[in-house]
C-alpha cells in the first residue's frame, strides 16, 4: 500500500494516538474523508483550540484553559484536604470513583532517577510553598503503587512530616503494580476510605 501524499500523511499522523497500529489509523482516515468529513473538521478544529489553550493550573498542576481549574477554584472544595496525584487523567478518576470533596496537586510523573526525573520537574516546591502557609491538614498519597509511586509517595511523605502535615497513603485495593486508571471504581473508593497515615 502506499503511504503517499496527504493520505497517507493522515495515516502516519493518526498513529500518535495511543493504542492506534497502521491498520486502525488507516480505517479511520478513509471513515473521517468519506463519511465524516464534519465531525473530521470539528475533532481537528478542537485539537488545535486545545493544544493553543490547555495549559497548566496554577495550583494544582492538572490542565486546565483558565488560570485556576475548576475543582480549585470552586469555593465549596475544601483546600485543607490535598490528594496527590500522578496525572491529570487519576483526578477525573479519583473525583468520579470517590466521595472526595477536597483539592488536589499533581505530579505529572513520578520520581525516577534514572529518567532524570527529581523533585523539581514533579513540581514540589510548589506544593511545599503550600504547606508552609500551614492551611494544609491532610495530604492523601494517590500515587501509584509501582516501586516508583511508592517511593514517591514516601518522599512526600518526609515532606509533609517536615511541616507537620498528616500524610496518608491509599491502601487495600489497589494490586501492587496497578496504576489507578485500571482500577474499577468500587476498588478505587475501597482503597481510598481505607488510607492509612504512612
Ligand atoms: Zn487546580
């Protein structure tokens, strides 16, 4: 088959999306040109408008097109409460799965060494610079539970004793190696109520 000229462009291109192989991008280029070109238009209209717009909230880290996301600036959030999160996908997880009513702060990543990932590009002097204002009682660690979710959970952990923060980790549930976007919600509610302070 060719992967010539515009088409085949689309094809290539359609490739980016996760879990997408050569031969679904290639059913849904010839779905998007020849039966709906409008809905083509719009998706490409939106990515574009959200690639330009999304940025990151200026107290959570989650995306978000204002300067404030929606859970931190809705007044009826309590700010005492943070759960700590490694992507901004876990935060519609966790807030859909659970009765959480408070804030949350995240990491976009984990702590990796190796990968030159440290505390810096996790944004924790950020969420130190929040704990020194002493308005925040409870930090729930909702990081993964891979050896490096667990590390980095640990080391939050150490920060959060530094400024006299409770700190507690999600627990029953979640199986080791599982990342949360897994997990059935019942699951994730369990693990959630069943946090322990670490
Ligand atoms: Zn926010």
């Amino acid at each position: 088959m060719h992967k010539k000229g515009l088409l085949g462009q689309l094809i290539q291109n359609l490739c980016c999306l996760p879990g997408v192989g050569p031969k679904t991008a290639q059913r849904m280029a010839f779905y998007l040109l020849q039966r709906d070109r409008n809905g083509a238009r719009n998706l490409a209209e939106t990515v574009l408008q959200a690639i330009d717009k999304i940025g990151h909230c200026e107290q959570c880290r989650t995306l978000t097109e204002y300067p404030f996301c929606e859970i931190c600036a809705d007044s009826s959030r309590d700010d005492s409460l943070i759960c700590i999160v490694e992507s901004p996908a876990d935060v519609w997880i966790v807030d859909q799965a659970t009765q959480f009513k408070g804030c949350y702060f995240v990491l976009h990543g984990r702590l990796s060494p190796l990968d030159g990932i440290g505390p810096d590009e996790l944004g924790l002097d950020l969420l130190e610079q929040r704990l020194a204002t002493g308005s925040v009682k409870e930090l729930i660690l909702a990081t993964n539970s891979t050896v490096e979710g667990e590390a980095t959970a640990y080391f939050i952990g150490e920060i959060a004793k530094k400024y006299q923060v409770q700190a507690s980790r999600i627990a029953h549930g979640v199986p080791m190696g599982g990342e949360l976007e897994f997990i059935d919600s019942g699951t994730l509610s369990h693990a959630f109520k069943g946090r322990k302070e670490i």
